[in-house]
C-alpha cells in the first residue's frame, strides 16, 4: 500500500508484517515514513497532540485507583 509521509510527503509503503512506517500498528494507521517525521510533527503540532489524546479514558497499569 503506498502512503506518504503527513510531515514531508514523502512516499512510502508501509505492510503488516514490515517495520516501514510510524506509528507501529495496522499498515493502514502508519501515516509517518520516519520516527523523526513523527517526533519532528507531535512538536510542532503538541496542542492538538494533547487534545487528541486526552480523548481516550486513561488505563493506566500502574495506576493505585484501579478497582480489582
């Protein structure tokens, strides 16, 4: 399946059982060609980064309020 990047556009072709791509997931969910790509656009964009992520309910493991 061919992307590209969503920082610098660059093509890539990311598959299941292959390492291309970022974040690891389902090829479909990869939509950076590098991790530096990834990292260089969460800084650049770490508002909506946030707020995206605070969408999900947290789950944290370590987390002492967990009921059994």
């Amino acid at each position: 399946m061919r992307m590209y990047c969503k920082n610098c556009g660059k093509k890539f072709y990311p598959t299941d059982d292959g390492w291309v791509g970022y974040p690891y997931g389902p090829a479909e969910s990869r939509v950076f060609h590098s991790r530096y790509c990834w990292e260089y656009w969460t800084k650049k964009n770490i508002e909506a980064y946030t707020i995206w992520l605070q969408q999900f309910p947290d789950y944290d493991i370590n987390s002492d309020n967990q009921q059994p």
